[in-house]
C-alpha cells in the first residue's frame, strides 16, 4: 500500500497554530517551549541522569555538510544541560565499519543512517519507541509520513535526522544566455528536451542536459514520475515489480537515452563540477548542492521533479537517528537526550537557533519538524518554501513503499545495471523485460519471507 504525505504538510502559518506546535513568541522571535508536565518530566530525568556520560556517535557525512554537523555536536557538548559528551567519527566507510564493529560487539551508541536500516540492520537497533516518554519531544510535531518511515509493525527504530529527495537544478544565467526566461524551469520532461536543445553549445563544452547512469539514486526518482513504483503490494498482500509492459518506462528509456544521444547530455563526467563550473543547464541531484552552489556565487533554481504519467510523487529518503541495541539504558537515554536538543535546544532556546532549524537553512535540506515548517523565517526562504511539500496528495515513497524490504537490493542488483545498460547498449529493447526478471527475483524470495 502506498503511503501518502499528511495533510500536516499544509498547516499554514498562524499564531494559534504556532503555539499548538510547541512554540511561543517573545519579542517577535519563536522560541521551543515546555508544558509544565514536560518540565517536571525534564526536571525529574535530569535528576536520575547521575554521573556525566559519553556516547559514541557514527555516521558517513563526510561531505561539507559535516562540518556543520561537527560544529552542531560541539555547540551541544559546550552546552546540554545532562553533562553529556558527544563523540562522533564520520567515515567515508561508515557502513562496512559499522557492520564489522558490531559484529565484535564494539559498536557505536548512535548512528545516522537511512531509514531502510530498519531492514538491513535488523537486530542492531535499538526500539525508540520510548522517547516520548522520556524526552520533551511530542510525535505531534512530526510529519507522519517520514516519522513512519521508521517504524516497522514491531517499533519505532529511528527519528527523522532529514529528508532527501531529488530536485531540478537549472542555470540562470545559461537560460537567459539562450534567449529563455531565467525564471521558468521545465514543467514537462519534453519541454526539458527543449531547453537542453537551446542551451547545447559543444564547443564551449556546455551542455544542456546533465544525467548520469551514474546517479542511480536520482534516475530512479525520473523513471518513478514517468511509471510509477517499481514495486507495490497487490489487494492480498504480495509484492508485485512494475518493469513490464509498463508504458511511463518505455517513455523513460526513450527520453533518458535520447539526451545522450542528441549530445545535449555529456557521457561521461563529474556532473556537480560541471553544474559549479556554468556548463549544465539542467540538472537532478539532492539538496546538498546548494551549500556549494551559494558559496560559488551560481546563478541558479530549485524545483520539485516536473510529474508525468506515474502520477504526483515526490519520491524521498528519510534518513534518521538511530540508536544501537549495544547502548546500554544510561546511554541510550543519553542519545534520546541529544536528539530532543537538536529538536528543541536547551530551554528557552530560540527556534532559529536550534539545530533543527540550522540544518535546513545552512545546509538546504526541506523540514520533517513541523515547528519549523510553520516559522515565517523557514517560510520566508525561496528556496527551502519551493522544495517543501504542500501538496496533500502526493506519495512520497522511493522505488517502493516504506515497508518493502528490498529497497537496497531493488537500486543495487537491478537499477544500477539498467542504467548503465540504457545509455551504453544501442538497442534498448528487451532491457525493461530483464530488468522484471531480475526484480521478480528479490520480489518472491521477499514474499517468501513474509509468508506471501
């Protein structure tokens, strides 16, 4: 069954709203606030904390918007109020280091990772269902739909960290050098088609189209708009791939290709450089470009993926903060305790200055909290406003729905390929066909699995 996002997503910005949200004004300014039941629960559990405590913390985000992570957990260790240290290793090899480190028993307390962890670290992580209790934090306060994507029918194995989805980037200044309106991206993929016609210039080595088989991630969010999941469940329950005979793939395989094809798409390249460099028109990638795009002073837009026949989907990740079943119950309330201040702060804390919120406004990535979807300063952010959700009828799964456990296994044994194959083999024909059977096979051993 699909999922779809709440109609949370369309609560407007309103004083009385606000305020139901958790959220009080002084001065003009939002800042997080407790109930008088929170703060005696607060108060209570700060008394039972006892000796100060360490926690390690893991994850892969090695990228720039690490560093900003590195200064968020030093804010926090200069300032909790639990006496609560952080220490936190980012890996380029965070996975195989994570895997290994818990097979000897050493593993980390908390860890950042996507929600599909549920699935592929069954066994290592640890039920949060408890952090509402033990915590400030209020499940009102997040977006269902990503919130779920956490959970399985046996608990709540993550909190929502952020959301990644896959936008159109376009260039500014080449659409205006090529005679079209700087401020109208495509609203179709045939008018993308068009505009990469018109920015092409080879010699300058500009080009106006930038996909990469490469991007498995991001091709598999194109191919969703134009046919829909890959996967769903059927009215009994199993598990069904979507590869044959669907029509919205066949136009995706002919309008992928033919951007290679027509040399409106480079073959080979480091498609975010190039984007940085002027020589993209248009491009999909996720929401961590725009942190070097600003600070290379480009010329550029955002936009949700344009729909098509597959319907109106905005295909995310939710990555999240998990905690392990090796942290024992003071360190795991330890790791409950930072992820209710990197919601809330320390009391009295305004919400522009919570981590939460900086993690949206430095970095680019949309709001899961709602307290900071409804502030007029996120609002008032062109950027952050054109890659939030509002609309109430949108599925926001990736590939499949949240709770197939073959999410990983459908992008690496039978995306990657595909994609590869598309651009390279020069008959196309019979690719979508191979690519159902190499589904069917993750498909039936899932249902097996779950007794389908």
């Amino acid at each position: 069954m699909r999922k779809w996002v709440s109609a949370i997503l369309c609560i407007t910005l309103i004083g009385s709203m606000l305020i139901g949200c958790g959220q009080k004004k002084e001065d003009g300014k939002e800042t997080v606030s407790k109930t008088e039941t929170e703060t005696v629960k607060t108060q209570d559990s700060q008394e039972a904390s006892g000796e100060p405590i360490t926690i390690q913390f893991w994850n892969g985000w090695t990228g720039s918007d690490g560093q900003v992570l590195i200064e968020l957990v030093d804010e926090f260790n200069k300032n909790n109020p639990w006496d609560i240290t952080v220490e936190m290793d980012i890996s380029s090899d965070f996975g195989n280091k994570f895997v290994t480190s818990m097979a000897a028993g050493a593993g980390p307390d908390l860890i950042l990772s996507s929600a599909a962890g549920k699935y592929s670290y069954e066994g290592q992580l640890a039920d949060v269902s408890d952090i509402w209790d033990n915590t400030t934090l209020n499940k009102e306060d997040f977006v269902p739909t990503y919130l779920d994507a956490c959970a399985t029918d046996d608990g709540l194995y993550g909190i929502p960290f952020q959301i990644s989805s896959y936008y159109v980037y376009w260039n500014k200044d080449l659409f205006q050098e090529a005679g079209l309106d700087p401020e109208m991206p495509p609203k179709s993929y045939e008018e993308w088609t068009e505009i990469a016609d018109k920015i092409t210039n080879q010699e300058r080595h500009v080009y106006g189209s930038g996909l990469t088989y490469g991007n498995v991630g991001a091709n598999a969010c194109l191919m969703q708009m134009f046919g829909g999941l890959m996967v769903e469940q059927n009215d009994s329950g199993i598990w069904e791939a979507h590869f044959s005979g669907n029509t919205g793939y066949e136009r995706f395989v002919e309008w992928f290709k033919g951007q290679f094809e027509s040399g409106n798409n480079p073959v080979e390249g480091d498609m975010d450089t190039m984007f940085i460099a002027n020589q993209l028109g248009l491009y999909v990638t996720g929401a961590w470009l725009t942190a070097d795009l600003d600070s290379n002073g480009i010329n550029y837009g955002i936009t949700p993926l344009p729909y098509d026949e597959g319907g109106k989907h905005v295909p995310s990740n939710t990555q999240c903060f998990s905690i392990t079943n090796q942290a024992d119950n003071a360190e795991k309330l330890a790791c409950e305790r930072f992820i209710q201040w990197w919601h809330t702060g320390n009391e009295g804390t305004d919400l522009t200055a919570t981590a939460v919120y900086r993690w949206s406004d430095e970095i680019g990535y949309p709001a899961y909290y709602i307290p900071v979807m409804n502030s007029r300063e996120y609002m008032e952010n062109p950027k952050l406003k054109a890659i939030t959700v509002t609309d109430t009828d949108i599925c926001a799964d990736s590939v499949a729905p949240g709770n197939f456990s073959g999410w990983m296994s459908m992008l690496n044994d039978v995306m990657v390929p595909f994609f590869e194959q598309v651009v390279y083999e020069d008959n196309t024909e019979g690719l979508l066909e191979e690519a159902q059977k190499n589904a069917d096979k993750i498909v039936t051993d899932i249902n097996a699995q779950e007794g389908n």
